[in-house]
C-alpha cells in the first residue's frame, strides 16, 4: 500500500498499544467507553486451561475500573470479539465502497464549509497583522528609548501587541489546519477506494492488525463500549450499532 502522509490532523491521536506483545488494532484512541468517554486501555490475563496456560485480551475502562464513582462501566469486552465485530462492518463497507465514498464527500464538503470566504486572502490579511505588530512594537521601543512614553505606558502597549499577535496566530494555524484535513480527507478517500475498496474479498479479510488500524484511522472510526457490552461504532459512514458482547467483569 502507499506510504501515508505524515498528519497532526488527529490532535489527541493516542498511539496504538503493543500490551502483550500484540498489537491491537483498535487502540490508538478508537475505543472509548460508552459510559465516561475516557479511552480504554488494553489488558491482557492468564487463564489455567488443561494442559497449559492460554492468555486472554480485553478492552476495559481505565476510570471504571479504578474510580467506580466516576464511571460505572468496570466490565471488559474481549478483544479478539471487538476486532472481529468491527471489522466484520467495515470490510461489508470496504467491498460496497458507495457509501463510504458518499461520507467522504459529506465529509470534505463539511470541511470547505469551514474555510468561508476566501482562505488565502484571509491568510493573507493576518499574515499583514503580524507584520504590523512587529513595525509597532519596534516604533514604542524607539519612543521608550527617547523618553517620549513612560515604562509603564510601553509596557501596556507592548501587551496590548502581544494579544494580537498570539490572535493572529491562533488563527493562521486554524486555517492551515483545515487546509491540512481537506488535502488529508482527500487524499484518504484515494487510497480507501482505489487501493482497500479494489482489494479482492479473500485479501481485504486477510488484512493484519496494522493494515486493518490504519483503514480504521482514514474511516475516522471511533467505537464505543457500553457497560452492557453494546458497540457503537461512528464514522465518516455515519453510525452504526453493533451487537451485544458478553461484558467480562475484572
């Protein structure tokens, strides 16, 4: 598959567990509990089995199972059955690629939509603000050191400059931001449905754990864990509702 383009589009992206020596695909911040909304962490536990030992994977809530006042939801839901469900989706999806090109360009559309008027006369304008400020604040040191306003005068105006500038910054990244997930969304979409979409059935369900993360980071997919062991699985799709898994309390 092509190399995917370096983003800092996910701004509290979490990296993806290796717990167990493992990777599990639905970490990395795409599972949260249902309950507090807090992302839930991998575990992994040794059983006894005849005539050997056989370890089993969970997802479970970090604050539920630590601060039961907080968040109820201190059951686990077992990983292999998480993985298989979600995945069971998302392929179904992968092999009728109508709709997921139909959420892409929701998707692109909602994000044009947040670049109104015109983008880069916009940039262009607060890019002419910081240069402003930096003619002003040189012209007050000039007047401080003639003596023409006070120290108390030069330091107010220095502040009054120092807002605008970080405003101006705020929104210069802002903009870039939404510039960098239009090209992002656009360019994911490319390779979901010319690269994933075209794959041949058998192949797309003998994705690994990596492969199978990565579609699941373009989808923009999240899951959600209720405490009765319900998934609810959100994306540029839309939602879906999975089946109950059988919660596992730890």
């Amino acid at each position: 598959m092509g190399g995917r383009r370096a983003s800092g589009r996910v701004a509290n992206y979490r990296g993806f567990s290796k717990a167990a020596d493992r990777f599990w695909e639905l970490s990395g911040g795409i599972t949260s509990c249902g309950e507090c909304g807090q992302v839930m962490e991998t575990h992994a536990k040794m059983y006894r089995t005849r005539p050997s030992k056989k370890e089993i994977h969970y997802y479970r809530c970090r604050l539920g199972l630590r601060r039961k006042e907080l968040c109820s939801n201190n059951k686990c839901v077992r990983a292999d059955k998480t993985h298989e469900a979600v995945w069971e989706l998302v392929s179904g999806l992968l092999k009728e690629p109508e709709s997921l090109r139909e959420g892409h360009e929701k998707m692109v559309e909602t994000e044009r939509h947040g670049l109104h008027g015109d983008p880069d006369r916009e940039k262009k304008a607060w890019l002419d603000k910081l240069a402003e400020v930096e003619r002003k604040r040189s012209g007050f040191f000039d007047l401080g050191a003639e003596g023409l306003i006070d120290r108390e005068e030069l330091k107010t105006k220095l502040a009054a400059l120092e807002e605008t500038q970080e405003t101006a910054k705020r929104e210069l990244e802002t903009l870039d931001g939404r510039h960098e997930r239009l090209r992002d969304l656009e360019h994911e979409k490319d390779v979901l449905l010319e690269s994933y979409a075209g794959m041949m059935p058998e192949a797309l369900d003998g994705l690994a754990p990596e492969e199978r993360h990565r579609v699941y980071k373009m989808l923009r997919l999240t899951v959600l864990v209720r405490p009765d062991g319900t998934l609810e699985v959100n994306g540029i799709f839309g939602r879906q509702g999975l089946g109950t898994l059988e919660p596992t309390r730890m």
